[in-house]
C-alpha cells in the first residue's frame, strides 16, 4: 500500500511543515538542489544536524582500489567515488551565546518550501532558546540554471527583543559524514575519508576562497564565498581561513523590528588539467559575475529559465493533485540532474547524494535521455558528447575484452569501467547499443545534423564495430550474440538475449544508414562499403528467440528452460540480492527489473500486439521489481495492452519512489532515472507515445479511470506540440512551429498551428489482468 504522502500538495510546491529528525536524510535528498554542474543537498543552514551532509560537482572524484578475493584478466583495478567538496550551505547563528540548534529549546514552527517554479528552497524557522530568546529565521537557497557554478543564499534574522546576535557563514572542507547510520546496502557508497588536501586559503573583508585537491584522482578544487549583508550600523565583521575552513564571522546588537540579512554568494570551479592559479581565478570570477548580478537578478533569472522550460515540459493532471505534484517534482529533478552537466557524466543519484558512489549507468541513455529528448534537447546533446569524449578510455576496454569499437563502462564517473562485478562491468554489452539509441533518438528529435555527421556518427560507428565482433553467424546465416548480461541483473552470461539482440540490430541499421548519409566522415572512421555490408548482414540475421509452444518471447536462449522461482517459499525476503546468492538467482525464472517487457516499450515496432499482451503477462508473473527503473516501463507496457488500472499503479510507484520513500534509500539520493520514468509513464504509458524515427511522432493514448485528463508538450524539430487528452478523446495543437504529420492509433493527422485537430479514443478490449509474485503487486493508493 503507498501512503499519503508527508508533504503537503501543492501544484507547484512541495511543501514540508514539520521537522522529522528521524526522516532528516531522506528529506535531504528530496530538498536537494542542483543545476548538473553543483549539487547541494537540502541540509539545514546551520549544518546540524544533518542526516549526510553534501555538496558535490559533477564528475569531481576520488579514486580508490577495487579489492578481488582473486585477481582476474579484464578486471578495472580502481573505483571511482564521488565526495563531498567544500561545504558552503553552513550559516550558523548564536542569539545571546545560545547556538540555534533544533534539537534544543522549543521549536515553535518549522517549514521548508521547495518552489518548482521559481527554482528555490525557502525555509522558515520560529525558534526560543534554552534560556528564552526568541528568533525567527528565513532563509532562501538556490542553485544556478544560468550561472552554473553559482550557489546563493539569503538569510534573514529577526528577534522579538534586543538580543545579542552572531552569525558564522562558513566554508568547510572535509566535513564530517553526518548523523545517519552507514547503509550496509551494497548499492550504497563506499566511505571515503578526509579526502581533500589543502592546497591554499584566502579570506579578506567579506570574502574567502578554499582550494584543494584530491589525495589520489590529483583533482584541483577552489571554493569561493562572498557576502552582501544588512545589518545594523554597531556591526562587526571578521574573516579567517585555514587549511580546511573558512569563516567570516558577523556580530551585532539587534532590536525588535530591524533588519539582518546576509546574501552568501558561493562558487565552485574544478580541473583534472589546470593548475592551481587558473581554477581559483575561475573561482574568484564566477564569483565577481554573480556578485555583479545580484541576488533579485539571479533570482529573476532562475524563474525565467524554468519558465521557458515548463512551457515545454509540463505534464498536466487532472483527478490525482498528489500525482500532478509528483510529476512535476519529477520533471524538476531530471532537470536539476542534467541541465548544466556539459561535458560531465549524469549520475544514478544526480548530484543529490552518494548513492552508487555517484556512477553514471545505462539509466542516463535509456531513462533520463529520451524525457530530455523533447523537453530539454541541449542537455542531450552535452550528454552524449562527454559519452563522445570518453571514447578513448572505451577503445582501451575494447581492445581489452577482445572485441573491435568501443566498449562503454556499466559504471563509471570519468569514463573508465568502475565494476568490480565482472558479470554486469564485463557482459553488460546492451549499454553501448542504449547510447546508440540516445543518439538516434536525440537526432530524430533535433533534426541536429551536424551532430549526427561529428559525435553521432563516431558514437554509431564504434558500438556497431562492438556487436558485429561481438556476435557470430549461424549456419543458416542467424547471427546471434553469446555470453551478454542483460538489463534484468538477476540473469547473467545468456545467449541472444532479447533486448539486447534487438537494441544491437537497431544500432547496427542506424550506423549503416549515418555512414552511407556522411561518406566523407565515414571514411576518415575507416568505414568502408564491406563493413556497412555486414552491419546489414548482422542486423538481418539477428536472432530473437521465440517460444511456439508458450507463443512467448524467452528473454534469452535459455531463460524458459530454468526452474522458476519458489515465491510462496521466499516470504519477505525483498530485495532478493539481500537474501540469495547470485548463483541461485542467475539459473531460476525470476526477473529483477524489465528486460524482455523493456524491449516491448523500445523496440515495440518488433512486436505484435498479441505477442506483447502474451510476453507482458508472462513476465508480470515472475518479475519483482527489486530496482527503481522497472515501474515505468511495466506501467508503459501495461497501458498500451489495456490493463490501464494495472498501469496506474506503476506510474504511483515510479513517480512516488522518492516522495514516499519506497524503496528506502532515499537518503542515498534520489533515483533519477525513476523520476524520468514518472514522464515516460505518463506520456509513452497513457499518451502512447512511439518514436521510431523516420519524422512521425505515433500516439495511442489512453486514460485509467482515475484520471479525467492528461495533458503534455514535446519538443520535436523546432516545434512545439502539445496532446490533451480525456477520456473519450485526444485534442493535438501545434503551439510553435511549420506543420507536423503524426499518427493517432495509427491514423496519419497533419497539425498546424492554426488548426487543432480532436481524435475519438477507440475502446481496447484487454485480456484478464495479469499477476504479479506474492507481495510484490504494485502498492495501491491508500483511501482518502
């Protein structure tokens, strides 16, 4: 059963009015703010408590080694993690020598506001000492869109008699990790101590700057902070610095009625190749442009920016207000996960906490990239180039596990495999044909050309040289390809799995096609006729197991021929990873997260109907669900089979993973790719949306009863389209942009902005809802 959530709802606010000390790491993570580039979890401005205190830049890492009960060929050696960098959120206040600390004297109210809109985090505090002094304290915290190594903060103080007032703005290197127990969940992050080395500190007037660098990685680091303060004329002002903290200390004599306010300016800069000099000037000049800006102008512009983004974006609800506000949440945290990112990896966790070690998976290209696609396309286009840029390292692991191209990391923060798991770092091979996919999709979203010729050919060329390698032909000329490890992670080394032979087929044409398209660019690539040949060849013969007997597709060669699994035998014992070995999981019927019903939603073009109403509810019936990136496509799935009260459910539980906590690891940082599976649901689950390529957006909506109307954008080639739907019928309008041809099930419709075109939904006739495995159903809302 999913609860109601904790926080209030809102349409465009997530609205916490009680301080839960006991949920203080969870609640971190859902007020964390980030822009890509720089992340700050939502900790209290006075540093403590704190749950898992974190600031973190993207792609900024520390190295350590992978230990192996036994060495073996192909094995990475070093893991990469993120860390925690200097921390500029702390303003800590004393009123009257008493330290304002939540834990003590009485907390007379407590609020923390996330605005969706305007891109900030308001908190509001009502608070009486140990001794009686009384203070109330606001304060407004945001993350840049459009200055992206800019943090700011406005804190405001006010007393209800003269009291002796003192603030301490910090920067703090170092810190310790916070009040939470470590989590002895394997996908947690390794703990890394004190890992920044002072390298310089500066602090003069009101401003100050922290540098360092990383024991091991060799990563430079500069913080900076500066202030702007209103306060009363008897104040005095002091600031120090040493190796791993900076101060500045204010004190004043404050009354009833006047003002104190501090606006705290930080900035963050970072190279793995610049020297010292030139990453604390970056600092220092970041600094001076948001100082230039001022606190309203960059306030004014973060409402701009996320303006003009949920112009595009918004996902419109009608019959759930707390769905409608998790979507919106959704949205905002892909946003904030890959708006800045430019030329840095997009981690499993964003930049809202240390979950994974901060590792970059295959949810970026398969999750997270096709909500982009059409709601934010430049944040695609950044990503995909530093997938660009580390084909370098991908080469060396080719040429390592003996196949041609490139082969991507499963896990990764700089560009070099970071798996100690070889099974999922060595076999994984699908996340090469999913980039590949990022790219076809983005440019069939963009119409961007010259991406397509430079990055999108070379990313195109090198994972098709992987399968063709990889795989071999039959002597009925079927090509197969062996020994791959799929998305459902409790299966291992399969032949021809499904997903991954079809998503390798897929890539294989795309490369073809781009080459033949850009001849000249080919060739500097070394691709000539013969090879394009058997790319063709490969992508032909693709073999994709099918059962006659259960008119099924096996999620591989083998997958139906195992035992299935004993679920009335294994009780509560979720998730499975926690509880059985490997060995036991990888040679029974039992699925962790969408493999097969993943191909359904990717490649449905390879599908019937009937084959897809069958394989959905064969794998409904073994699948639990033991990871976040699951729901939305089963909830995709299971609207376009019919099963929409089915599908409902699973786009609760994708869209309140965080909210509500429901895996709980939320203190870990947030699931990105769950909140990117919130939109697919919405609009690849009830709005039907298929994009194959070749320029013609398809839409099927259909609504569950729950709902009385959905309403959505999608950017696509310079136009802007937007799809209202309701029960009975589907209304499309071309807001922006020349005239656009879709379909509407499967009808050819050609839009112009003048002329909005309104489709009757035709009635679906689904078979008998299908089951899932004792106790993992997906959870119902509560009443009321």
């Amino acid at each position: 059963m999913i609860e109601q959530s904790s926080y209030e709802v809102e349409p465009w606010a997530l609205r916490e009015s009680t301080l839960r000390l006991d949920l203080l790491a969870q609640s971190e993570s859902v007020f964390a703010l980030s822009n890509g580039n720089l992340g700050l979890r939502g900790n209290l401005d006075e540093g403590e408590p704190s749950g898992l205190p974190g600031t973190y830049l993207a792609g900024f890492h520390e190295k350590r080694p992978l230990p192996y009960a036994e060495a073996g060929y192909g094995y990475p050696e070093d893991g990469q993690s993120v860390i925690n960098v200097t921390d500029g959120k702390c303003l800590r206040l004393l009123a009257d020598d008493e330290l304002l600390d939540v834990r003590y004297g009485r907390l007379h109210s407590h609020q923390r506001v996330l605005d969706l809109r305007a891109g900030v985090l308001k908190r509001e505090v009502d608070w009486e000492s140990p001794t009686g002094q009384r203070v109330r304290i606001s304060s407004t915290r945001l993350v840049s869109f459009t200055q992206r190594a800019i943090a700011a903060i406005r804190y405001e103080v006010e007393v209800q008699r003269p009291t002796r007032i003192v603030v301490e703005s910090d920067l703090i290197a170092n810190e310790s990790a916070g009040d939470a127990p470590l989590s002895a969940d394997p996908r947690a992050a390794g703990a890394l101590r004190a890992p920044l080395v002072a390298k310089d500190s500066f602090a003069e007037g009101t401003r100050a700057v922290l540098c360092h660098a990383t024991r091991q990685s060799g990563l430079l680091m500069a913080a900076a902070m500066e202030h702007e303060i209103e306060a009363p004329p008897n104040l005095s002002c002091r600031s120090d610095a040493i190796e791993d903290l900076a101060r500045l200390t204010l004190a004043a004599d404050l009354n009833p009625g006047e003002n104190f306010r501090i606006v705290k300016l930080l900035s963050y800069s970072w190279s793995s190749r610049r020297g010292l000099t030139s990453v604390r000037a970056q600092a220092h000049a970041a600094l001076a442009e948001a100082a230039h800006t001022g606190w309203d102008g960059l306030l004014a512009a973060q409402r701009s920016y996320l303006d003009d983004f949920w112009e595009r974006a918004d996902v419109e609800i009608d019959g759930d207000p707390h769905l409608q506000l998790a979507v919106r949440f959704a949205l905002f945290g892909v946003l904030q996960a890959a708006a800045r990112a430019e030329g840095r990896a997009i981690a499993a966790k964003g930049l809202t906490g240390t979950g994974y070690d901060g590792h970059a998976f295959w949810d970026t290209e398969s999750f997270v990239l096709p909500v982009l696609s059409y709601t934010a396309p430049v944040a695609v286009r950044d990503a995909l180039r530093w997938r660009h840029a580390t084909l370098p390292a991908a080469r060396r692991r080719a040429e390592q596990l003996c196949v041609r191209g490139a082969v991507f990391p499963w896990r990764t923060i700089a560009g070099e495999e970071c798996s100690a798991y070889w099974p999922a770092g060595t076999a994984a091979f699908h996340i090469n044909a999913d980039i590949a996919d990022a790219v076809i999709r983005y440019v069939g979203a963009t119409g961007d050309e010259q991406f397509e010729r430079e990055e999108g050919l070379e990313l195109l060329v090198e994972t098709a040289r992987v399968f063709q390698s990889l795989g071999h032909h039959d002597e009925q000329d079927g090509f197969h390809i062996d020994g791959v490890t799929g998305p459902d992670e409790y299966s291992a080394l399969a032949d021809d799995n499904v997903y991954t032979n079809l998503m390798a087929q897929q890539n294989l044409l795309a490369a073809a096609d781009v080459a033949e398209r850009a001849p000249k660019q080919a060739e500097r690539l070394g691709v000539a006729a013969e090879e394009i040949a058997a790319w063709r060849r490969a992508a032909d013969g693709m073999v994709i197991p099918y059962d006659e007997r259960l008119e099924i597709h096996p999620q591989d060669a083998d997958f139906i021929r195992h035992a299935k699994w004993d679920f009335e035998a294994t009780g509560d014992r979720y998730p499975l990873l926690l509880h059985y070995p490997y060995f036991e999981l990888y040679r029974k019927q039992v699925v962790k997260q969408a493999d097969l019903v993943l191909a359904l939603h990717k490649r449905s073009d390879a599908f019937t109907p009937e084959q897809k109403a069958r394989d959905f509810a064969y794998y409904e019936a073994i699948t639990v669900r033991d990871s976040s990136l699951s729901a939305c496509t089963q909830a995709v799935i299971g609207a376009e089979t019919g099963h929409l009260d089915l599908a409902y459910d699973y786009f609760l539980e994708a869209a309140l993973m965080d909210l509500e906590d429901l895996e709980h690891n939320t203190r870990d940082g947030l699931h990105i790719a769950s909140l990117a599976g919130a939109w697919i649901a919405a609009v690849g689950g009830f709005g039907g949306m298929r994009d194959h390529g070749g320029g013609t957006l398809a839409f099927s909506p259909r609504l569950p009863r729950q709902l009385t109307r959905l309403s959505f954008g999608i950017s696509y080639r310079g136009r802007l389209l937007r799809a209202e739907i309701t029960p009975d019928q589907a209304r499309y309008s071309l807001q922006r942009g020349a005239a656009l041809e879709i379909t509407h099930h499967g009808r050819a419709i050609t839009l112009t902005e003048t002329e909005p075109v309104s489709c009757s939904i035709p009635e679906l006739a689904a078979g008998e809802t299908p089951t899932q495995p004792p106790g993992r159903s997906p959870g119902r809302r509560a009443p009321g």
